[in-house]
C-alpha cells in the first residue's frame, strides 16, 4: 500500500515546490534592481562617503556616524565567526569587522 502511495506523494511535492517560486510581482524585481526602492521613507544606503573608515578600529560610538554618513535606515555589524543572513537590503550597513577589532569592510546591503 505505501509503495503505491509512494510516486503519488513524491509527485505532489514536487508540483507543490515547482509551483511555489515560478510567479513575481513587480514589487520583487524593485528590489534587487539596485535603485532606489519604490516607498518614500527609505532612503538607499551610499557606503562611498565612509570608507575612510576602513582600516580604523570599530567601536559601538561610531554606529550613529556610519549610519547617517551612509545615509542607510538600519546598519548590522557583523565580527569574526558571526553567521550572517543573506537577504539583500538596500538601505543596511554592514560593518564587517575583522579579529583584531578593525573595520575591514563597510558595504550596502
């Protein structure tokens, strides 16, 4: 009996993950373009003006300067080991830091 059931489920479940990701609205591709994003309040992230910071040792006080130097709506700094996500957002910071303290990469998204 399972091993009838067996193609009838496999088939079902492929169907259901072919069908889940194949439709997108234009409020998708918006996103990932690179410019700005459709909505008024958020503003797209410049990581051009702080790079001088590169280099520089990271502390917590520097956190408000980035962000607004960057003009980015939110910033995520990300250390040594730490797991990060992969989602795009066009209005973060990221500061990378690396082991010795120092920032090693300031970029958008």
């Amino acid at each position: 009996m399972i091993r009838k059931l067996f193609p009838v489920i496999l088939v079902a479940g492929l169907t259901a993950c072919a069908s889940s990701g194949t439709q997108q609205t234009s409020s998708d591709t918006s996103t990932y373009g690179g410019g700005s994003s459709s909505s008024g309040s958020a503003s797209t992230c410049d990581a051009q003006p702080v790079q001088n910071q590169v280099g520089q040792p990271y502390s917590e006080s520097l956190n408000s300067d980035l962000q607004s130097d960057a003009n980015a709506s939110q910033l995520r700094v990300l250390k040594p080991g730490e797991l990060m996500t992969m989602e795009y957002d066009p209005t973060r910071l990221n500061v990378i830091i690396e082991k010795d303290g120092s920032i090693s990469a300031l970029r958008c998204g």
